[in-house]
C-alpha cells in the first residue's frame, strides 16, 4: 500500500503482485490528474479514496473503496459542555477559509479562536486579510505553529468548528477531532464535508454562494450570510438541544471515523487483494454520492 502514489508509476510495470494507492491529498491540480490518468492503463494498481467527492476529480481509475480517515477517540475525549467560543483550525491559506472566520466573528459578535497548526505560509495575506480585519482585537485569539496535539481543551471549550472552506479537500482531519470532543461543524458544502457533517445534526452545512449550490440544507442563505445564520442558530440553541448535538457529534465519529475502523477496513481490502483483485473495481461515482 502506497500514500498518494506519486512515486510509483515508473516501478508498476514491473510489479506482478497487486498494488493499492491511498490517496490522502487533493487532486485538483490538472497536471495531477493528468499525471495520475497514466495508471488507467495498469489492470494491477488500485486506489483507495479518502471520500466519495475525492473521486469525482479523478475519475476512471481503478478504486478499490472509500476508506475514511480514523482517529483514536480516547485521545479526543468528549465533552459535555463546550464553551463560547468558535474555533478554527488549519493551514494559515487562503483556501482554508481563516478570512471567513473571521468576517463571520465580526458580524456575529461572537469570539474566536484560530489556530495554524502549521507555519504560515501565505503570511503576508495572513496578516492583511485576517489579522488585520479583526474588528475586536481582545475577543479574536490567533495561535501560530499549533501542535495538534494542543487542540484538544480547545476543541472541548469551543462552541462550534467554523470551515469556510474554499476547495474541495479529500478529508479535514480538524473536522472529525472536534466533532469527536463534541464541538459542531458549520463549513462550506465542498469537498468531503457532506460526507462528514449531517446537516441539523452534528452542525449545519451552508452552500457556498448563490452561483454554487451543493444541496437544500436547513440553512438557506448562502456564503458569509450563511455562515453567520449557522453560527446564530448554534448560539441559540436550548441547553438541551446543544447538548443533543454534541452527543450526536461524538456518536457519528464513533461509529464512522475511528481508527480501528480505518484498520479494519483496510484489512478487508488487503484480504480482497489476496483473493480475488478484480472483484475490487468499483463503479464510478458521482460528485455528491
């Protein structure tokens, strides 16, 4: 089993043995899906897609199965709680949405947490398009170079997950942790999301734009507006009620995005390998199966 699978297409042609490819990054680039079209020819390599929306950009390969991300939930402890705060968490880029956070704190009046858990790479956009948009300095916190494994008491006092996110990643590790501590997901229905987060149950999904619509969620207004009624909505919850969604949020990652499950569906598939490969191809789908 190899990760992304970018090293090894000079080596396929002399490989007997099945091979099985992960995919773990984006594939939106077109020289990348130009590049990783070359397998098709190969009857011997199967790949493994992160989510269902994954696939939609690489489309007419062999994929064995979807497999999602898994996490240890003893390490993302659950907590009843919460806190008042929205939290975000990601690469210091554009298209992981932090400006967004921000402008949706601003006109919610509510405060923030963001935290880049890797070294900011775009930081002159950084600095101009989000720290310096924050209308309240003393209620927006910014951490830089985060450990993830810091996270965690942030996830457990947040409010909600904000991921305004602005391309189609394969699978947001940040979104299934904070879930799994109990903290709700409002994001942009791109990428896996729809796949992650069940609207008006472990958070609210909101279509990107008027131009952009990804589905009919409980929220009808798209893009910032969007973002701020989901934020509102999560705010105003009864005690009761947020405290079902935190339950939710917990139970959905139990059942769905453990590492164990992750192990044993990958077992499976090793064992399929071993058996039968053919067996393995899968039919094409959609953007939003």
């Amino acid at each position: 089993n190899i990760g992304d699978g970018d090293i090894a297409l000079p080596f396929i042609p002399f490989v007997k043995k099945p091979v099985l490819i992960t995919f773990h990054n984006t594939v939106e680039a077109k020289y990348v899906r130009k590049y990783f079209s070359l397998f098709k020819k190969f009857k011997n390599v199967f790949f493994i897609s992160a989510s269902n929306a994954q696939r939609s950009l690489l489309p007419g390969i062999n994929y064995a199965a979807t497999i999602y991300h898994g996490i240890d939930i003893k390490k993302w402890k659950f907590s009843e709680t919460g806190g008042e705060n929205i939290i975000w968490a990601g690469r210091a880029i554009p298209e992981k949405g932090p400006d967004d956070v921000i402008k949706a704190s601003n006109r919610t009046n509510r405060k923030a947490k963001l935290f880049a858990i890797s070294k900011n790479e775009k930081k002159n956009w950084f600095q101009s398009e989000v720290v310096k948009k924050i209308r309240n300095i003393n209620d927006t916190q910014i951490y830089y170079n985060t450990e993830r494994s810091k996270l965690l008491p942030h996830y457990q006092t947040s409010r909600l997950f904000l991921l305004p996110i602005k391309f189609e990643e394969a699978f947001g590790l940040v979104v299934i942790e904070s879930m799994a501590c109990g903290s709700p997901v409002v994001a942009y229905a791109r990428g896996s999301i729809q796949e992650i987060v069940e609207d008006g149950i472990t958070g609210f999904i909101v279509n990107p734009s008027k131009t952009d619509i990804r589905g009919k969620w409980i929220i009808k207004k798209t893009g910032i507006e969007g973002l701020c009624e989901a934020v509102n909505r999560i705010y105003s919850l009864p005690e009761s009620e947020y405290l079902k969604m935190r339950i939710s949020c917990r139970r959905a990652v139990e059942k769905k995005f453990t590492v164990e499950r992750m192990v044993d569906d990958y077992i499976n598939i090793y064992k399929k390998l071993g058996s039968n490969p053919m067996k393995l191809i899968q039919p094409k789908k959609s953007r939003w199966n």
